[in-house]
C-alpha cells in the first residue's frame, strides 16, 4: 500500500520540454512512473522523449489522458499560474519542484487548491515516491528506494534521500516517501501525511525529517498527542549547529522564536514519543533499532 | 532584503504611513541643513543594516544643526559595532536626521506570513521599544496576533480589537486603523517577508508615528520589485554572503575552516551538524541548489576558496534536481592550478553520480572519495592529524 | 417550526445607537424577539432602551450574552466589516439589512463567511421574521405577519410585505419569511431557503417573489427540477413592464441579455409547476388558490 | 456612473493597457492640432454615453487635420441621435482624435460581476465589434466566460485558454496576457461594475490595442473611488435623472402621467406592472429609498413634480425602514400651494401609517387614501374619466 500515489496515478508533467522537465521526465518514465502527458503552452502536438505527448494545457492533457496527477518545473515567475492551471482542471494531486515562488503567490494558490479538493505538495520539494508502485513523482534518485513499510517525511529534499539511502542500506523499504517542501508555505503538511500515514494499514512506522524555522514539527507534535498519529515514530531535526539568527537557506526562524530552535522541535517530538536520531548520519541505525523492537 | 531605515520610512510615507519630518545625509553639511530645517532639536540615525543601534552609540540626540553635523561627521564613514553585527562592524555610509517627538505610549507593530496559517499575520504589543523577543521571553502575554484574510485584507475591526487590547484611548484607535491598513497594503504590494515598526508610537497628540521602520522584501519576489532590488545595499552585508545572493547562492560565513559544498538547505545544516559533532567547525553553510549547472557551480566553489579560513573542502551532494556530474564538473571548472593540492573530500550519491565521480578522478585535483558521512569524519581526521 | 431562526435566538444589533438601529432595535423589541445586547465601538458599558447592553465589539457581547445572531445597521463604508467582525467571533447568522454596500466588499465578505460557516442574509434586505417564535430579525412591519405555514422568500423589501400583507389579509400564516436582498452579490439565494423551506417540516408551501436583472430566478427552478424542493410554490417576478437597458434601483439586467427579463423568468418557474401570480396585486389570492387544492 | 470613452481610455493607459494614440478636443481648433500630430489620417469619435455612434454618424474617419477640424466642428455642439438615445439625443461637448491602425483580428471582451457566483467573470469573444447581446442571440458558442478568484485574480492560463478559444496566434496570446491582467486590476482598483472593450484588437503587428472601451463604476463605490466620482458628466444623463442620481434616489424618466412614489424598488417595479396592466401609464419609475427623512422625501416629490407629463400622483409606501410619517411629511414640505389640486393617491401601511395618514389628512391636499393596489386603480380610472 502506499500514501497519495497508487498504480491507478497516471502524471502528467507541466514544463516538460524544458531541460529539467524533459530530464526527469524521462527519469520517472525509467523509474516505471506512468507518465501520460506532458504540457507545454504553445508546444501541443508535438511528442517528447519518443512518445509522450505534449498539451497546450493542463485541461487538453486532462482530456486526452485521464491524467490524475500532475508535476511541475516551471521557473518560479509561472509556478503559481501552473498550480492553479492544474487545479482549475480537477487535477487532484498536484506536485510543485519549483523553488522560489514568492510566498504572496502562495497563499493565493493554498486557498484555491483546497477550495477546489486538490492536494499541493510544495512547493520546493523533491515530491512523492512510492517504490512498490513503482511510481516516482519527483526528482528523487529512484535508485536507493526499496519498496517496504517505512514511510518518510520531510521539509527537506536532499537530507530525504540521505535517510532513504540509510534506511535502503539497513535493508529497510519505504512505503511512501514525501518531501512536503521547506518554503514557508507549502500545500501539504506533517500533520497531513501522518494522518495518512496512520490510515495507510502498510506502513507500520514513519520516518520525519525536519529542520529548524517555523513551527510544522510542533503542529506535528500536538497532531500525535490528540492521537492522530500512533505508529512508531522515528525523527531527526536539521540545524542544531546552525547560528541564530540567520538564514539558512529555505528555513526561517522569524516568526516563531525559539519555537524556531532544533532544540525545541526534538525536544515537542520526544515528548510524544518519537524516538530522535542524535545526527542525520544515524537514521538508519535509529529506525533498524525502533523496527527491531516492534518485531522483538 | 533588507532596507535601510529612510528607505523603509520613503516607502511608508507612499503609502500614507506616518513618520516623522526628516531627511537623509550622506556628508556632514547635508546633516546640518536637515537639522536647520527641522529647527535644530533632533535625532541623528546612522543607517546600518543592524538591530542595536541605541546602545552601540548610533543614534544620537542633538539640540542645533551644528551639534548634528558634528555626530554626523562622528558617524558617517565609520563602521559601527553592534551586538548584531560581526566583530568588524558594517559602514556607516547615510545618516538620517530627524525630527524628535513627544511620545505618550511606545508600540510595537509587525506583519509577517505565517506559514502554517498560509496568510500574513499582524504582531502588536503594548511593550513597544523592546524586542519582539525579549516581549516574548518576559510577557508573551502581551503579545497580539491577527491572521489577515488575503481575500478581505486588514480590517478595521482588527484594528479596533488591538488598540482596545493595547489600551489606546478613542483618538488613537481612531487614527491607528488608516496606518494599519496602510501598512498592510505595503506589505503585500512589495512583497514584503518582514515589515517591523518598533516603535510605532502615540505621539501627545495621538497621531500614530512611525518612529523607526524595518522593512525586508522577500528574495524571491525581487524579479517583480524591480524598485525594491534597486535599494539593496551590499556594503551592509559580509563580502561573501553578499557576493553569493547577488548569485542566487544561499551562503552564510561561519567561523571554521571545512568549506561545505552540499545541494539542499536541509542536508547542508545536516552536515554542518555532523562536521561539529565530530569536532570540527564549518566553513560556510552554503545550499548550491536544484538546477544548478556546471558555469554556477564553478561560481560557488569560488565563493568557497575566496574564504581565506578555508583549509579544506567537504562535498556532500545527494543528485536529485541536481546531478553529480554537473556539480563535479563545476569544481573542475573553478580551481585554480595553484590550489590543486587542497584536500576534498568527495561524496556523491544519487543522479549521475558514476560520471560525477569519473569528472573528478580524471581532473588531477586532491580528491578523497567517501562512503558516507562517517567516513568523510574520519577523512577530515586524517586530514587534521598529519 | 421555522427556518433560520427559532426560540433560542439571540440578537445582537450592531450599530445599535444609530438612528436606525435604534429604532428597529425597539421594535424588534417589541414584537417580542430576543434582543440581547449592541454593539457600537467606543460605546460598550453603556445601555439603550433601557435595558439593552452595548459592547465595543461583537466578541465581547457574544462573550457576555452568547448571542448567536446579529443584524446590522451601519452605512455602507462600513457595512464589510461589521459583517466581518460579526462572523469573526462566531455568529452563525448574520443579517445586513445596509443597502449600497459596494459589490467588490461583498466578494470578499461572501467567501470569508462561508469558510466560517456563517449564514449571510443580505445585504441590502429586510431580514428575518418567523410570527409563531415571535422572533423578527428585520425592519419588515410585524404587526403584518401572522403565524401560519406558508413560507415567504424574496429578493425585495417592501413587496415582501405586500406580499405577506395580502396573505394575511386572505388568513394565511407565515412559519418564516425571509428577505435575500437586493444586490447582486448575497449571501443567501432563492436555492439556499428553498432548500430549508424543503427540510421544514412546517413550511407547507412557499411564496417565492422574484424581479427581472441576474439568473436567481432561473437557478431556483433548476434546483426544483433537480428535486431539492417539492412542496408547492407560488412566485410573482416583478418589473414585467420595466422598459429593458434601464437600471431600475437594484435590478442589474447586464450580465444575462434576455435571462434577465421577468418572462424567463416566470417561464422557467412555471415550467417546474410554479403557480405564477399574475401581478402582486394577486399574490394572496393565488397563495389562496393553491392552498385550497392541497387542502381539498 | 458611465465614463466617456476618452476618460476610460486614459484610465487604461494609466493602467498599461493598449489604446491608439490620440487626444481629445472640446474646439475644432484642438482637434486640428491633435490630428497634425497623428499625421492627418485619423478618426473623429463624438464624446458621448450611448451606443450606436457610428451609425449615427458620431465616428467620422478624415484623412488630414483640416477634414478632421472639419468633422469636429460638424459634432461639436450638436446633439447626436443614436438607436440607444432619447430622441432629442446626447450633447457632443468634446471629441476623441485618434489614429487608425491596421486591424487583423476584433474581439469583444468585456468584465463584470457574477452576482451567482460571487465573483468578477471576463466575458471574450472572437465575434468583435458586434454587441455582445447580438452575439448572444446569433453565435452563443462564441461567448466564453471565465470566472477569476478574487485571491488570486485574473491568471495567465486563463488569458491562454481565451486566446486558443480565440483562434489567436502565438504573438497575439503573449500580447494578450498583460493586457487582460491589467485589465482586470483597473476593474478591482476602481470598483468598476462593467469594463468592456469592443473592440479589442489584434493589430497586424500582432499588438493587443483597447480601440473602444467602456467602463462604467459602481455608484455604491463612488465615496472612496473620488477620482472617478469627479469624472461624471451630467449633461449626458436625462435631466431628471442626472438630479436624481445626484442626490441619491433611484429615478428613471418614463412616458405616461402617473407619477410613482414609491418604496423599494421591487415594489415599485411591481406598482409599475399593476398600473400599466390596468391601462393607465407610469411617468417614472421611483424608489424613495429605505431611511428617506422627510426633507429627502421633500426633494424626491419635486423630482416627480418637475416632469411636466404628471397629472397625478400614486403613492404606496409599505412602511420598513421607511416610515409612513417621513414620507407624508415630505410630501406637505414639497407640495407648493399653486398644485395643491394634484390628485395624490395614498396607499400607507407598516411603520407609523396612521400618522402618515393623519399628516396628510391635516395637510390640505387633494389625498384619495386607498387600503389596496386594486383600489387605486379605481380612483385612477375614476380621475380618468371626469
């Protein structure tokens, strides 16, 4: 089983014949991703990577295809437009790669998207896999993912594979994988895939990846206390060595204070029980044990 | 991006915002005609990128023009040090001089977006002059929050709501609706990611006064704030991290010497954890990001060996958006004959790793391929250790 | 039984020390509705009519007196965001009786309200009446209603009170009448109360008064043709012989071309088995009419 | 409130939006100059509120600046007659010199208010240059509508999906894009209840020119809107009507001798419906409005009393928020004592009726109380025939 993807998604790629859509486009068709379609405005008619079709819209592909989900690298200045082009055409998952779409455009397209049923992930993530379907929505390496009962999450992209590769090497599978994105506002939260992940009868414990800045890993905290979320949880929080007070990257630590600390979010998981992996370099070690104890 | 403080209260001004009667002077006899103008009595504001100012002798109160060309000419073209700033300071290239006011209550007024909500959010507290965070720590009680509705934007009933929870008389409340709503529009017109009036003050008179402006316009939006980009100051940031954003690079310098080279936010803090948890100190942290291709790669790694600290280079790249090859052809591209024999310490894993890893071990450079990360600590160790 | 509102409804009047608010606050009073409290800003801790608490704000007179309505008297300029305010602190009917509140405000007021979950009757309307609870939540005259079971809903003010004059004059009583308002942004449509009116037991039939300009009309019939309303109705579209192109008051006649028109209108209706008053001259003895044949 | 098609094409130009190079003129004199400076070859547009200029002979295409004052002097003073105007036509006070440009491709577009849907809607169209009622009866399946969310306005996909459904070519649906949005903002910015351009044109440059525009602000929104407030043009708005609307009383001027005072516009419309199905005919369509006092109902019945067509009155106030006594009092005030003779039909109920009555009981007038609408037509018919 899985989260979010399943063998019924069929992906259609928004951007696809420019040189990062075209890439992992054919890497997901490779992967054994069903790719259906791909748009492109102005370029529809035409094939790419010998067979894949390409639309003037996402409502044409949508037509043509029965396309149910939809990825998306489009540079930052149109992401926002493509979002909301996908949910305008009943696409019900939508995955956004894009980095640097401005936060204003984002609280237009969450709205929108929830208002229409549509599910966002991301914005600037590497987007959702699912190694026993086969299915890869994203430009995760494909490679170190073995299909098991582990799911991931994470706010970030590279560290995510990071933990996929350690628990692969431990001999561990994973269900799902989602990176829901590390921009301030993103469509989807930990909150959101623990509750999947709760009702997802396949995966029997989760891995979160967070990191420092705003308060997602706390939500999830409170998320597990009220009980949506009871399966073993396995977590490790990114930016303990990193200085106060400035800006690493994607992770704001403004509003929140020192909610915002690493200190803080490990400190809200372990309470609700989550067992922490002191570094990144021991997620795989970390959930070897908590999995060897659900089996003892 | 931050703006300078008379950038911040320009921009106010435009949106109908109150500040008080001023102007901004870069050269001593510029100081004093604004201080003439405005009658002498004043305050004179070195404009630096730094919170702290007060205390580190920035801002200074003076009762004639001449006494304001002379803190004018103490402060312009100094650097000034303050608790935010590095050791050395950053230059002090504007001042501005402005009016003093009788101030009968002291306010603290922010907007940001919260992420979680995925709305902006006004911040106000009746314990203006402080920190947000020392409000925080001492009396997060006093602290008020109102998520804004981007369909409906700020009301005039949540203005009401704070002014009665910051104890306002009627004539305040009165005059602080049209600043906030003012304030608000501004916000979301320059894709602003922070604006801060702290403190935004009840003059005896019960005009509401913006008495000092923290504005920063979000990164990503400048490509559609061309009049915003255009205030950038680089002379207020570190030479590098200023040198790396105008790049698009997420750079910030830290106090080791093991320059990092990792692709991701997330798994470049990762590894700065674990270089400092095995004892060593990092470099930088520095995100090369998704797409980067070979000519932008090369760019960064420049950015690194520019550090004179750095000793040695740690690279951590986990091919996604990114492939190892274009990385590892960056490097190639960007190291100079002379320092072929610095030590890097190669992981790659992910797209087109093979090639990356072939690109390297055919480029002649001093190259110590790793595993993992626990073998790149011991690698560092041998390293350090001769 | 009744819609809407019922013998647990608490009012709240925001802008209760204006002219009009004082006045209708009075007699609203008088017919017997459960005027609990006002609310003008800068003028809580104070009373009117005697007895009537008055609050700066709505949160606090919810607070103090657990109103779970309000109506609003203010001018237009501030008309968004009293209605605001009101949803803000959780009422879940909120009733605008303002007129000229500009359409661009009530784009933003509808959809905050609706993610809040609060009823919007109005603007620009007459409010709320239900004679057997003794609950009017209006400026319609009350000494005009009688307690009965035929529900009233209308886009106009005072043709609704001839409306529900002529019915009364013929001996027949209202469960609830409600004014949806005039402008072309409302929160509540035709579609909205019939469907109420459907689910009311007490409701036997309704008295649906229409005019030319938009397409509520036609979007009643759909809704009766899709089966969401049974009970027998009665309609009366007024403007029959308003000359075209001209704005007459509220009436917009621009989007739709001919939908606009009261024929279509009165076809559509009478094409789902609406019996049409010729004039509002005759609205009571049609009601008469029809009631007759059910009870017959 | 209309604006002339010279005021919205300068609103739009402020706004970024296409529209040919010209100039108004209020003099022949000016009109020569602005088409010197086009060149010669130019078109005369008569300034005024109605359709259907040109095949009155409002829009004159000259080829140099002397044919071009020639043809503003034909215009200028006159009153024009269209299908859309009184018969005693419209006062042509200035007209607009504009350039000719080559057009390849005309399209409708139009912007307003979907009071269902909550929401501004962009109505486009390939069939322009005919109206679009005409295109609603003759090609219905060339109207496309797009519904815009409010929080994140009008998109680029939507400005793709029209110009495929449009038949444009790639250059045109790239040009379309900022106008269409800018467009849009203009319609928000200045609470507009109708934009519409038509036509909108492709040029052979495959630029995207406004070559007409109307746009027309919401009357509710004119208190915050005061730059377009201070473009009305009253001469171009029936007399009585232009009063009217001045003070705020919905009025619309019409042909028989029944003059209507009535409150609320349903009942009035309804008034009108039983009037004219008894046989008798409305001079005017009237609401007095919800909170009229009693001077306001003073103004409003000399409003109906200045059309000299009136011969009796028909009052029916069911009394709300307006109440019986304002309104009779506002009779007493503006009934002068020369007319006291006019039949004045009175149908109160609601709020405060018997004081109505009373008041105008004691007032001297020539009043018919009447208990219903089918009463009142008896006393018309009885006046009718002496």
């Amino acid at each position: 089983m899985s989260i979010l993807v399943d063998g019924n998604t069929r992906v259609i790629v928004q951007g696809i014949t420019g040189r990062q859509g075209t890439f992992h486009a054919t890497q997901m068709l490779e992967y054994g991703t069903n790719v259906v379609g791909g748009v492109t405005p102005g370029r529809g008619g035409t094939t790419v990577i010998d067979k894949v079709p390409v639309f003037d819209s996402v409502q044409e592909a949508v037509d043509e295809t029965g396309a149910n989900a939809s990825i998306i690298y489009v540079p930052a200045s149109g992401a926002a437009d493509t979002m909301l082009e996908a949910a305008d055409a009943g696409i019900p998952l939508i995955i956004c790669i894009t980095e640097g779409v401005p936060p204003r455009d984002m609280i237009g397209v969450t709205r929108y998207l929830r208002e229409r049923g549509a599910t966002l992930i991301g914005p600037n993530c590497p987007g959702v896999i699912s190694p026993g379907h086969q299915c890869k929505i994203g430009i995760m390496p494909g490679e170190i993912h073995r299909p098991g009962s582990v799911g991931v999450v994470s706010r970030s992209g590279t560290l995510t594979y990071e933990a996929v590769h350690q628990l692969t090497q431990a001999g561990i599978g994973q269900s799902t994988c989602v990176g829901i994105g590390g921009d301030p506002i993103v469509g989807t939260s930990f909150v959101d895939i623990l509750g999947l992940f709760a009702a997802d009868p396949e995966t029997e414990a989760v891995v979160l990846i967070g990191e420092i800045g705003g308060t997602k890993e706390q939500e999830a905290a409170e998320f597990i206390r009220a009980g949506g979320y009871t399966k073993p949880l396995i977590a490790v929080i990114a930016g303990q060595s990193a200085p106060p007070g400035k800006r690493m990257g994607h992770a704001g630590a403004i509003i929140t204070g020192t909610a915002a600390l690493a200190s803080e979010k490990t400190k809200a998981l372990a309470e609700v029980g989550a067992v922490i992996a002191p570094t990144a370099g021991e997620i795989g070690a970390t959930a070897s044990r908590v999995l060897a104890g659900l089996s003892g | 991006m931050k703006l300078h403080e008379y950038q911040a209260k320009e921009l106010l001004a435009s949106y109908g915002v109150q500040v008080p009667e001023g102007g901004v002077a870069s050269t001593p006899a510029e100081a004093n005609r604004v201080a003439q103008r405005l009658g002498g009595t004043c305050v004179v504001k070195a404009q630096v990128h730094a919170g702290g100012r007060g205390k580190a002798g920035g801002i200074r109160l003076v009762s004639t023009a001449q006494e304001a060309e002379q803190a004018a000419a103490a402060l312009l073209g100094t650097r000034l040090v303050t608790a935010q700033t590095d050791p050395d300071g950053v230059p002090v290239g504007r001042v501005l001089v402005e009016q003093t006011m009788e101030v009968e209550q002291e306010l603290y007024l922010g907007i940001l977006i919260d992420g979680s909500a995925g709305s902006p959010v006004v911040i106000a507290s009746r314990a203006g002059g402080m920190e947000i965070e020392e409000i925080a720590t001492e009396s997060p009680e006093l602290i008020l929050r109102v998520a804004i509705d981007p369909v409906v934007g700020f009301q005039p009933f949540q203005s009401r709501y704070l002014s009665r929870a910051m104890g306002l008389n009627a004539d305040a409340a009165k005059a602080l609706t049209p600043q906030l709503t003012a304030l608000y529009r501004l916000f979301m017109d320059r894709d602003c990611s922070m604006v801060e009036i702290n403190p935004l003050v009840v003059t005896k008179e019960q005009r509401i006064v913006a008495l000092d402006a923290k504005v920063t316009i979000d990164d990503s939006a400048l490509f559609r704030q061309p009049a915003m980009a255009e205030l950038r100051d680089l002379s207020q940031e570190n030479r590098l991290e200023a040198t790396a954003l105008e790049k698009g690079i997420a750079y910030v310098k830290l106090d080791g010497d093991v320059g990092c080279l990792v692709n991701g936010a997330g798994l470049a803090m990762a590894t700065m954890d674990i270089v400092r948890a095995a004892g060593f100190d990092p470099a930088n942290f520095l995100d090369v990001g998704g797409g980067a291709d070979p000519e932008r790669v090369a760019e960064t790694v420049r950015l690194v060996l520019e550090d004179p600290s750095v000793k040695r280079i740690l690279v951590n790249v986990f091919g996604g958006i990114a492939r190892c090859d274009d990385i590892a052809r960056g490097i190639v591209l960007a190291m100079p004959k002379e320092r072929r024999e610095m030590p890097i310490i190669v992981r790659f894993l992910g797209t087109n790793k093979e090639e990356g890893k072939r690109v390297l071990q055919d480029s002649g450079l001093t190259i110590h391929p790793i595993a993992d990360l626990n073998e790149g600590v011991e690698v560092l160790r041998r390293l350090a250790t001769p």
